[in-house]
C-alpha cells in the first residue's frame, strides 16, 4: 500500500471519528434499563474443558475453560465459523457440551442478535410493546415510552417486518424498559451489523448504562470498546 493510499485512510479515519463524536454530543435516545439483581461476583457459569460437535470432528481443537461472573463484560473472540454462537447457545442452556463439565446457575438472559429475531415480524409495532408489558403499564404510558423511544404514532400500526435494522433495535430497547423480567446477562451477537452510526450510538449507550453481565460478539472494536467489555474468551 502506498503513501497516498495511507493518507486516504486517515482521512476517512479521522471523519468517521469526528461523526462519531458529534453523534456523541447530540441528544442522544436513553433507555432506562433495569438493573440486574444479582450481585457482583456470583458464578453463572462455570465451563472445565468443555466441547462440542456437529460431526465426528470437535468443534474446538482446545477444549474451552472459562467462568462468568455476575457483573463481567466480556468478549467472544474468534474467527468466522469458528463456534462462537454455538457457544452461546451452550452457556444458556441450548445446547450441552459432548465433553467436559458445564455448571449453569439459574439466571435470565436476553438475546439482541442482527436479525432481531426476538421481534415477532407478523406483529405491529404497538403489539410488540404489549407482549412485553408483564408491568401491565397502561396504554398511555406504553404510547409516551415509544415516542421517547422516537417513534410517532404514525408507525404505531406499522408491521414489524417493516422496520429497518435501527427501528427494531429501539423496538427492542423500548420493549426492555417495559419488561419486568430484568435480564442477569445481556447478550449481544453481531448487534450493530445492520445499523447506521446513529443506530449504533444508541445501542452503545444503553448497553454501557446496562450494569449487569454482558456476553458479546463483535467485529467492531468501537462497539467494543464503548460498551466496555474487558475480558475475552479466545475460540481457535
């Protein structure tokens, strides 16, 4: 690569930063996420050497020991095709490993991935937030949270399956304030592949407010670092 390719890529470089920090400064969506009950520190899951296969051939050439605590923000690092959604489904319980021993405690987990598939795409955006609402909120305040979160009413009856991938994250983010059913460990896989910066700002924001545990697949070190994950867990 030569100097001038170098020095178009600091400047594109430079711009994204430069719209990211604006994003930054503008009015930023927040959404009130409540917070764990767990405290700090308890294992939730406890994994010793543990693997997994779809064939004859382990998933894993070295087998994955690990723990999560209440409270950690981690990583899920490896190559593409590698297991690292199969690992998810082990750690919640959808999967169980052909070798080693895996201790899962008793928590709730949420799953944002970059399909939003928790969205139920046949239902309208207002029934969405209504198959939530185990808080049974009124209907006037479930209409004043999803024009906080930037909906109007013009797209109250709009079909879910519609939405772009940044009004079915705020869709996902509305429902979560809504829910009583407090998640102990957020999942994200892949969450921001699908949406502008704009979209991702708000996502980062939230899960950075978020104080339980988070278990997260990204390539974008951004997002990463935004939300704070400190930890990794390495697949080869």
């Amino acid at each position: 690569m030569n100097d001038s390719q170098n020095e178009k890529i600091a400047v594109l470089s430079e711009s994204l930063k430069q719209i990211r920090q604006q994003i930054r400064e503008q009015k930023v969506l927040k959404t009130d996420l409540s917070q764990s009950c767990l405290h700090k520190g308890k294992i939730l899951v406890d994994a010793r050497q543990i693997n997994f296969s779809y064939g004859e051939v382990p998933l894993w050439q070295s087998p994955l020991t690990f723990q999560i605590r209440s409270g950690d923000r981690i990583r899920i690092e490896g190559n593409n095709g590698s297991g690292k959604t199969t690992l998810l489904k082990l750690v919640t319980g959808r999967l169980q490993p052909l070798a080693g021993e895996l201790f899962i405690a008793d928590f709730r987990h949420f799953c944002i991935d970059q399909e939003y598939t928790v969205i139920n795409r046949r239902m309208s955006v207002f029934e969405q937030v209504q198959q939530f609402n185990d808080r049974r909120l009124p209907e006037h305040e479930l209409k004043m949270l999803l024009h906080h979160h930037q909906f109007s009413s013009e797209v109250w009856n709009r079909p879910c399956e519609a939405l772009s991938g940044g009004e079915k994250m705020k869709l996902l983010l509305c429902c979560l304030s809504v829910s009583d059913n407090t998640p102990d460990l957020l999942i994200l896989d892949e969450p921001t592949n699908n949406l502008d910066i704009h979209s991702q700002e708000i996502l980062t924001a939230a899960v950075k407010a978020f104080e339980g545990t988070l278990l997260v697949i990204s390539h974008d070190c951004s997002f990463i670092d935004g939300v704070g994950a400190d930890r990794n867990i390495r697949i080869d």
